[in-house]
C-alpha cells in the first residue's frame, strides 16, 4: 500500500504558529483613488457583522464623502497628537490599538512615514507590532510604494516615490487583494474631484495620472499580486515534500444577475487574455433565484451577461448552493482556478448584516488564488444591483 508522504518538521511547526499568529490582509491599487479605503471600511463592516470586535486604527478620507459614511458605526482609536517644531500633528495610536486590544484593527496609509517622536519611523513597523500584539490587521498600499518596484514606477511615472514599503513585508501577509479601476474610470474620478482637491486635479491628469503610467501600474499591480499567491503557494509545496506544481492559470469570474456584471466580466476576459488561460464566469443560483423565484428583471440581466459571456470565450457555468461563497468555493477548488474577479459591492451595512461578506468568507477558504475586486460603473455606489460581495 502507498503510504503519504510525511509533512517536514519544518512544515509542521509552520502549522502551529498559523493556528497562533494573527492575520493581516493588504489590499494593493494602481494609484490613489481605486478604492482600496473603501473597500477596507467594507469589509470590517462585513466582519463587525459576524460579531468579530474590529475598530478603526487609522483610516485617511482625504474628505471622500463614501469614504466618510463607511465609518460610520465603526469604532475609530483616537490618534495621537505628537508636537514636531512647534506643530501638533496627529499619528496613529499603537499603544492605544495595543491596549484596546480589539480582534481585528484597520490600518490605511501603510507606506506613511511617522513624525519623529512617534514609536517607529514608518507605519508598516506599527503594523507589525500591532500583530505581534495578536491582533488582525487589514491594511492598504498604492503599488509605487513597494520598494522594488520604485525605481520602474520613476522610469515610468517621472516621479520618485519617497515614501517605500520592503517587498518582505507582503512576505508576512496571508492574503494581498488587488483592487482595480480603469484608466479612463480613474481619470474621471479625478475630474470629478473625488481623489484630489479642484486644484491639483490639472496637475495630476498631465502628470501621474497620464493614461500610459495607469497602464502600466495597473499591469504592476496585477504581476505583483499573482507573483505573491505564486510564491506562497511553491513555499507551501516545498515546506510539504510536495512536487513543484505544474498548474495551467485558470480565471474565475463571480457573475451575477445584475446590470453590473458586464465590467466583471470584460474584467475577466481581459485578464485571462493576457495570461493565456481558460477562463470561467461561474453563476451561483441561491433559493431565492431559482425559476419561478428570480425577479424578471433579474432574469433578463442574466441572460444578457451569459451571452457576453459566452461571446468573450469564457464557460458559463450555473452552480446551486444555498448561498454565493459556498458555490464560489466549491467550484474554486474543484477547477484549480488560480486568478478570481470579484465585483464590488452596493450593498448596504444592514444587507452585510444579514447576509455576510462573500469575499471574505472567500479567502477564508480558498488562500491559493490570486484576487481582483472591480468597483461597479458609478462607483461606489450603484442603484438598485447587487453584485457579489
């Protein structure tokens, strides 16, 4: 009889300290502006919602007013105000998370450099010492600021990013999520004043924000998020005695019933194309969608996103399960699927609530695979849909 291959003892203690240390999450963007604050604040209402205790370690809205109604309900630590050449300036509270001792803190602005006078020198090494206080952390960071990538975001960009994170630091991450807007959808939110003030719109439209440097930084920020999935992944195999994985790329878009789909799906197709990879738009029909139960409207949208679908070379695939993640994951581990394209939610604080967050419960399961979350059309909020959450 065949007998399994042991685990090493290095890939048994590697067990044991998951089961202990606390989690940390980076969502990673292109630039300013795609939506990564909110898509934090969205999910610490989600976990709120499953009775997890999570409060506001610092979160900047730069005056965003979606941004600034997600904080509601939120428990929010006070900063602390540090007095630097006759200026009071507000920082984070480390020892104020630490002694609050929450289960999960949100932490934005992770390439900010403290105040001299503040515990450490950059907020990354907060972060840390928040986690090894144990407690979870989700945090965000534009792409430029990872150290690595600096000197190619100068070339491309004109600018010299000051501010860096070390590459090492995702090394410690259990999962980074890439959070994409298009070009043009950037563009027009900094023309409509949502990411810089009226003033330093023109400025940033011929300077950073020039449609070939979003390009390129949202073609970064995707390598660099399949490049760390890819590392964990082979670190995993080798801790195990396992064989070097030979896994063809496979994409999967979460479709649903809803006039937003459309731009999940191109989404996909856009990203399996460039993989050259065999791509999926997976539908997941709950109770309450089944025929006879959907919503005629909803029945129509459907329709539409499957022939788009189909006409965009992905397999359209219906699962049934009783809720969305549970098809999700499902169909995720059955297929090997190594890249998924979630649409961003609409859905209110209430609706998290009851029904829950299907990303997260998502990644609590599936931790192999590669994660992009694309805002609906008017984002941040769409009327009236209800795209996966």
């Amino acid at each position: 009889m065949a007998t399994q291959p042991q685990p090493s003892p290095d890939a048994l203690l590697a067990r044991l300290k998951e089961q202990d240390r606390p989690r940390l999450r980076i969502y990673i963007g292109a630039a300013p502006g795609v939506g990564k604050t909110y898509t934090m604040l969205q999910a610490a209402h989600a976990l709120r919602a499953r009775g997890l205790d999570v409060v506001i370690g610092y979160v900047e809205t730069y005056g965003r007013r979606d941004t600034e109604a997600q904080l509601r309900e939120l428990e929010v630590i006070p900063r602390r105000s540090i007095e630097y050449r006759g200026v009071r300036m507000d920082e984070m509270d480390v020892d104020g998370i630490i002694a609050r001792k929450p289960r999960v803190s949100v932490v934005d602005e992770l390439a900010h450099t403290n105040v001299p006078g503040s515990r450490h020198a950059k907020r990354y090494e907060d972060v840390l010492d928040i986690l090894d206080a144990g407690i979870h952390v989700i945090t965000a960071v534009n792409i430029q600021h990872l150290e690595t990538l600096n000197d190619a975001v100068a070339r491309v960009t004109g600018v010299r990013v000051r501010e860096t994170v070390p590459d090492t630091f995702l090394d410690r991450a259990d999962e980074v999520i890439n959070v994409d807007a298009t070009v043009e959808e950037l563009r027009s939110r900094l023309r409509e004043g949502k990411i810089y003030k009226p003033e330093k719109i023109e400025q940033a439209l011929t300077n950073f924000f020039r449609k070939g440097n979003l390009s390129t930084l949202r073609e970064l920020a995707l390598r660099a998020v399949a490049d760390e999935v890819g590392e964990k992944a082979a670190s995993y195999r080798l801790r195990e005695g396992l064989e070097p994985a030979l896994i063809p790329e496979r994409v999967m878009v979460c479709m649903s019933s809803n006039v937003a789909a459309p731009r999940v799906i191109r989404t996909g197709a856009r990203i399996a194309g460039r993989l050259g990879a065999k791509w999926y738009a997976v539908y997941v029909e709950t109770p309450q969608e089944r025929p006879g139960k959907i919503r005629p409207a909803d029945s129509d949208a459907l329709r539409e996103n499957i022939t788009l679908a189909e006409s965009l070379g992905a397999t359209v695939v219906r699962v049934k399960a009783e809720r969305p993640a549970e098809g999700l994951i499902a169909f995720a581990q059955r297929e090997g699927i190594t890249h998924v394209i979630f649409g961003q939610s609409a859905r209110s604080r209430w609706e998290l609530l009851w029904r829950g967050s299907t990303i997260d419960k998502f990644l609590s399961t599936i931790r192999d695979a590669a994660v992009q979350v694309v805002p609906p059309d008017d984002w941040p909020f769409v009327r009236g849909v209800r795209p996966f959450e």
